[in-house]
C-alpha cells in the first residue's frame, strides 16, 4: 500500500472500496466473540494493600471493535459505518436467537454436557437485551462524536477524536449494559456493579489511548490504499437514515 498515492478529501463516497468488506468482517467477527466469550465473566486484579480491583473479562477484547468501528468512521465516513453497525446488530441478534433455539433443544440421550452448555450459551434475555442496547447506543455515539469531531477539527488531532468519541461511546455502552444487565442479581451487588462500571469505562479508554499508533497506522495505510479522505460534512446522522444526503 506503501505506494497508493495520497487521500482524496471529499464528502461523497465512492460506490465501492477495497478493504471496506474485510474491515466490517473484522469488526462483527470480534463483537461476536466477545460477547460470547467474557462478557458475563467478572475478574480482578490484585492492588497494593491486598485489595482487588473487579473488571469484566470482556473488556480485554471488546474494545477493538471499537477501534475497528473509529477506523471505519474515520476511513470510509459515518454513513458506511452506519450500515456496519446494523450489520453487527443483526448478527447479535441472530446469535442471541440461535443460542436460544439450540439451548432449549432436548439434548440426545446420555449426552452429559446439557447443563455446561447452558451456563456457557444460555444467557437469559434481559443480558441479551442489554448487550444488545448498550451496543447500538454506544457505536452510534462513537461514531456520530467521531465524525463530527472530524469536521470540526477539518481532519486534525485524530488522537484526541478517537479518544473523545470512545470516552463517549464506551462510557454509555458500560453505563447501559451492567446495571440493565444485573442489577439485583445474586453475586451482583451495587458496590461490585459500579465497580465493574467505572473499570470498565476507564480500561476501554485507556486501551483506545494506547493502541492510538496502532489506529494511526491502520487509518493513514487505508486512506491511501482507498485513496479517499471521506468528511461528513452533509452527512444524515439519523441512525435510520437510508441515504448519505441531509
């Protein structure tokens, strides 16, 4: 990509890119996973004094799909983000669905293993409600900040954009998900579920704040093999907008 000459800055997409396909891929290939793998999961860290610091497990992988999402908005521009975002709403949907139907199947005869898989795939639906609540409020927030931050700034301090819209993005889809998730559940006290809250708010961030080169190099690498600088300058920011267009 090295030689692709330099982005295009322009508010209207092209019909087609190259790597769009494989960055949307990305994007609900590490959604799914992580909410399947860790979000119900909470662990800690041991601090000083011998008092542990209680976190999700989720959060050490969730929040690259939030970096993936500031790729796409950044790179290809919030309308086609937008479209991502639904996409990965669909396969959250699915999923939580066919889990559903595949958990309440009767097991055959003598298969041991009914009551593991429902502790691994039978979250009940108030957790998949919340998962997939906090998910559509959060990206649509990031996204918007990013996109909007981007015209403001007229394309400068990408750090300070990244960092800004996931503060935003990550603080409501931690803020939403938890409480709606398991408020009043055993094992889930107020105190460890605000805890839980907070560490997640902060470790997201800091992870946005820390892989920043990272989306630097990946933004810049793309922008010249696309050969776009895509602003949204007159971009419908209505999550059910079906056109780019005010």
């Amino acid at each position: 990509m090295d030689n692709e000459p330099s982005p295009v800055r322009t508010s209207k997409a092209p019909q087609s890119f190259r790597y769009y396909d494989l960055v949307m891929a990305a994007f609900v290939a590490i959604l799914l996973l992580s909410n399947i793998i860790g979000a119900s999961k909470p662990s800690y860290i041991s601090l000083p004094g011998g008092e542990t610091w209680i976190f999700g497990a989720g959060v050490l992988f969730f929040p690259i799909s939030y970096i993936i999402g500031d790729v796409l908005t950044e790179v290809y521009g919030y309308a086609r983000a937008r479209r991502v975002i639904w996409t990965g709403f669909a396969a959250l949907a699915f999923m939580a669905f066919m889990a559903w139907v595949v958990v309440k199947l009767p097991p055959a005869e003598g298969w041991p293993f009914q009551s593991d898989y429902e502790n691994v795939f039978g979250n009940s639906w108030r957790i998949v409600l919340a998962s997939m609540t906090a998910f559509w409020v959060g990206e649509f927030a990031n996204s918007i900040v990013l996109a909007k931050m981007k015209v403001w700034t007229e394309g400068r301090f990408l750090w300070m954009r990244t960092i800004g819209s996931t503060v935003v993005g990550q603080g409501l889809d931690s803020l939403i998900f938890y409480p709606l998730a398991f408020w009043g559940l055993a094992g889930w006290p107020p105190e460890t579920l605000m805890q839980v809250v907070i560490s997640q708010w902060i470790i997201k961030t800091v992870w946005e704040a820390v892989l920043t080169p990272v989306t630097y190099l990946v933004v810049n690498r793309l922008k010249r093999a696309e050969g776009v600088d895509i602003y949204d300058s007159n971009t419908d920011f209505s999550p059910f907008a079906t056109s780019d267009a005010r």
